[in-house]
C-alpha cells in the first residue's frame, strides 16, 4: 500500500486508511516513529504528509516480517480482531 507522497492527512484520515485507532497513530507521533507537520502556532494543526505515511508503512512492514517470520511471533496473537467462536 501507498499514498501519494504529496498528499496531506490529518490524523482521522490516517487512522481511517490504515484501520487503526487514532490513539494508535497518536502514538507513533508521539515516539517519532510518524512525522508530522504543525500548523500554525499555539495549539495549531497535525498534518500528516503522505511520504511520512509511506515510510511509516514501511517500518511497520519490516517490523512485521521481523517479529512474525524471522522472530517466530503468532500474528493471530497480536491481531486487534477478536476471535471467532466456533
């Protein structure tokens, strides 16, 4: 998946496009893992450029392949979905 890279998001949209929560892509501002733009002062406005969308897929891609192929990880374990009864 990508997005232009010169297109603008705000937060929502983020979340929206990846299924997350908001919290989540809060988080990744909030530990760097997501770049961001500010507008404005004061308070002022997130917006998120797509190429720092791009390249946080990506980490989120390699971290992925990391945990779950290299290091042996249960990907069902970590889904956010809750679990089907049979």
């Amino acid at each position: 998946m990508r997005v232009e890279d010169n297109a603008v998001f705000r937060v929502k949209a983020v979340a929206e496009l990846l299924d997350v929560s908001r919290s989540t892509v809060y988080r990744a501002i909030e530990s760097g893992e997501l770049d961001v733009l500010k507008i404005g002062t004061g308070k002022g406005a997130i917006r998120i450029p797509g190429y720092c969308v791009n390249t946080w897929i990506s980490t989120c891609s390699e971290r992925g392949y990391t945990d779950f192929v290299a290091g042996g990880q249960s990907p069902e374990a970590a889904d956010d979905e809750p679990a089907e009864v049979a």
